[in-house]
C-alpha cells in the first residue's frame, strides 16, 4: 500500500538544499514482507526513470516499472491540482478581502469544504479497510495437501510469492504466444510441402496428344477440343457398323407368306371388277366399323327388360309413405295419372327445399369479409373450451385469477430460488484438474507410509 504527502519548501527535514531542485512528492510503498521505503520525486524528475530507479535499488520485478510511474504520475497530478485549488482559494481570498461579508462566507464555504473534504477521505479509508477486512475473513485457509506442495516452493529472487506468480503468468503468456506462431508457421509449412510445380502427367493424357499434334495444333484448340481414346474411337466405329449394318435390312418391303398373297390376289380381283378402288375400300370399311360401334352402344341383354318392379319391398312403401304425407292412402289407391301428379311435386317441394339451401349457402359465401385475412367480419375465432373445470363454487371470475396469478407467481419463484441454489451448490462446488488430483493422490499415498509406514504399490 502506498500513501503520497506534498512537503511545502522549507519544512522540517525534507527542505531541499541550496543545489537541490524543490521537493513536489514524498509517497511510501510497501515492498513486501513487512518492509516499506520512501520515494522522493523533484521538480524535473521523470516518474519513469524514478521508478526503474526504485525496483533497481530493491531488486524488484521489471514489470511493476510501468505500474510504479503511473501511479506516482497520478500522485503528482493529484498534487498539482491540490496546489492550483489553494492558489485559486488563495486568489479569490484576495480578491474579496474589500468585504468583510464576503469573506466571511468564503472562509465559512471554504471550511464546509475542508471538513466535507475529510469526511469524504474518512469514508473512503473506512470503506477500503472494511473491505480489507473482508477480504481477510474471506480468505481460504490452506489444507495440509496445498501446505505440502507448497513446502519446498518459495518466492526465489522475488519479494512476495504474489510477484513471482504474477512474473510465472508473463511467462506463460509468452510460452502460449510462442507456440501459437509456431503452429501458424506449421500449418503454413504444411500447406506448401506439396506444392512442387511439376505437375505429374499420366500416361493416358501424353498419349491423346502425338508431339506433332502438340506442334500442329494451338495450345486453345486442344483444350477446346475433346481428343478422344482409341477405346472411344473403337466404340464409335462398331457402332456406326452396326447401324449400317441394321440400314441394310431395312428394304421397306413387307416378307409375306403364301397364304396372304393368295389373299390379297382375290381381292384385288374382285375390287377391280367392281371398279372400286383401294381408297373407296377403306373408307367403306372406316363407315362399317363406325356402325358397329354404334351398334353396340344401343345394344343390352335379353334379361334386361327395363321394367323395374318400385315400392315392392315393405321398406320402399314405408319410405314412399313418409315423402307423400297424410294423403299417401288417397294417393296410392287413386289412378296412375294422380300418382304421377304426386310425384311430380313430390320432386318440385324437393327442387324449392334445395333451392332455399343453396341461396342460404350462396350468402354466406358472398357476406362480408376482411379484405386482408379473408374471414367474415364479425365472427371473432375462438379457441377450443377449457378440458376441465376451471372454477367451481361461487367464486367470483376476478377472484380465481388473483388467485391463478398467484399459483403462477408462487411457482416462479419457486423455480427462480431453486435455479439460485443450483447456481450457489455449483459455485461452491470444488473443481480439481487431473494434474491436481494426480498430485493429491501422489501426496496421499506419501501421507500414508508416513502415518503407517505402509509401502505404496504400483
């Protein structure tokens, strides 16, 4: 912990010399082990230079050098500031000495601020040491297996085990920096091993192209062109064989037998004796089969009669006396011709019933709707009904929310204070790398032949 004081010129021991520049700061630093030192910056000292002084003296890490001259850089600046404020003070103290009253308001502003200023740096210390303090009460105490490893480790050339932790962690940084550039540097070797510039041509690829071709023919040309291999050129030679070959039989004269000669000679007779000709043959053949394709439409079964026998079975009648109404007795005993009459408006009551459906049907389509979701206005969607009961009694509906936001509210926080002590239990969970569980065991088992002098095996 450092602490900086501002020496006025000419007080006490530290009044510079004649040969002396005037002294500006006086700050304390520990430097471990319960020793401290004073360091003493002038008018035109360098902070920088006055710090490497400082760890040179007392062998002190290098890279505190830094962090030394800053903090001495924001003592000065600390002080300067301080000096500006009592000379501005100062000034405006002159300035207003032609009036008592304002004088006295300033002194009286002037002492709010020195004790605010106090009691500002009484907080500040008080906060500081409670948090020493905490830190203190928190700290973890050490085992017997970390008071064993660290037996024969000390702080070597450094003043506190601290600063040497801190110098191993620059040099770890700078191992890891290494080794990061040197596998950029792998990965970069890697990718050019392969990279010969003499590219291997196969035997196929030197024999599509003679020497004299490659010295014929352009270098574009023959990228341009597919040189085929002699295998692709045998290939295509049997085939065009093969369809010369299929050409040759191809004479486009029909091979017919006896028989269909003999045939065909009679008729060609008989057509030229009746001065038809080859034409006129095959449209009256067109003609013939058109009428008996006609023909067979219009034919049916013998056992087709097209007599069938209605309302013969009990449930026809009943269904045939149900569509009649009241009058269905009257209707069946009178003469065919009122029996037609009844169904002919039998059917005309059915054609206005489906009718009226359809005009029911044909407003509802054509009633109003939204013009950007389509549906019909005035009909609001509403989900599908609670599954169970949600209220019973005679609770109120505001009643069983309150208390349904309750419940939920309830088990909210309930999760939220389990997530928490999950958080806490994982947190407080010890955490041990395998290099450190490999030395716990190590010192176990030295434990162990120290306690009962039991040889440790394997």
């Amino acid at each position: 912990m450092a602490t900086a004081s501002v020496m006025a010129p000419g007080s006490g021991s530290l009044e510079s010399g004649p040969s002396q520049q005037p002294l500006l700061l006086v700050t304390t630093v520990d430097i471990g082990e319960g020793k401290s030192d004073r360091i003493e910056v002038r008018k035109g000292d360098d902070p920088m230079e006055v710090a490497r002084a400082f760890v040179v003296k007392h062998s002190l890490p290098q890279a505190i050098i830094p962090r030394l001259a800053m903090h001495l850089e924001d003592n000065l600046a600390k002080v300067e500031a301080q000096k500006l404020a009592v000379q501005q003070a100062n000034q405006a103290g002159l300035e207003r000495q032609h009036s008592n009253e304002d004088a006295a308001v300033f002194h009286r502003l002037y002492e709010q601020a020195v004790a605010l200023r106090h009691k500002l740096e009484e907080k500040r210390h008080i906060t500081k040491q409670g948090e020493l303090d905490s830190i203190k009460q928190n700290k973890t105490h050490m085992s017997w297996i970390s008071s064993e490893m660290m037996r024969d480790r000390g702080s070597g050339p450094f003043g506190n085990y601290g600063q040497m932790l801190y110098a191993e962690s620059l040099e770890a940084m700078e191992r890891r920096k290494e080794k990061i550039e040197r596998r950029k540097v792998e990965k970069v070797d890697e990718e050019v091993a392969g990279v010969t510039f003499h590219p291997e041509i196969s035997r196929l690829a030197q024999n599509l192209w003679t020497p004299q071709e490659c010295a014929s023919v352009p270098a574009w040309q023959r990228l341009s062109k597919v040189k085929m291999t002699k295998a692709q050129e045998r290939l295509e030679m049997l085939r065009r064989e093969k369809e010369e070959a299929e050409m040759r039989e191809c004479s486009f004269k029909p091979q017919l037998n006896n028989r269909s000669e003999r045939l065909m000679t009679e008729r060609s007779h008989t057509l030229r004796s009746m001065n038809v000709s080859a034409h006129q043959q095959l449209y009256q053949d067109a003609v013939r089969r058109q009428q008996k394709q006609q023909d067979y439409q219009h034919w049916y079964p013998e056992e087709v009669t097209f007599q069938p026998k209605l309302h013969e079975s009990a449930m026809s009648r009943e269904f045939l006396r149900k569509s009649l109404g009241p009058d269905a007795a009257a209707i069946l005993s009178g003469n065919p011709e009122e029996r037609h009459t009844a169904l002919v408006n039998r059917l005309y009551t059915s054609y206005e019933k489906l009718q009226t459906k359809l005009q029911e049907a044909r407003n509802t389509l054509q009633a109003e709707v939204d013009p950007v979701t389509g549906k019909r206005l005035f009909h609001p969607e509403i989900g599908r009904a609670p599954t169970g009961v949600r209220r019973t009694g005679d609770t109120s509906v505001g009643e069983y929310l309150y208390k349904l936001k309750q419940q939920q509210d309830d088990k909210t926080k309930a999760a939220q204070e389990d997530k928490e002590r999950k958080q806490r239990e994982e947190a407080a969970r010890a955490r041990q790398s395998k290099g450190s569980k490999e030395m716990v065991k190590a010192l176990q088992q030295k434990r162990f032949k120290q306690v009962g002098g039991v040889q440790a095996v394997g």
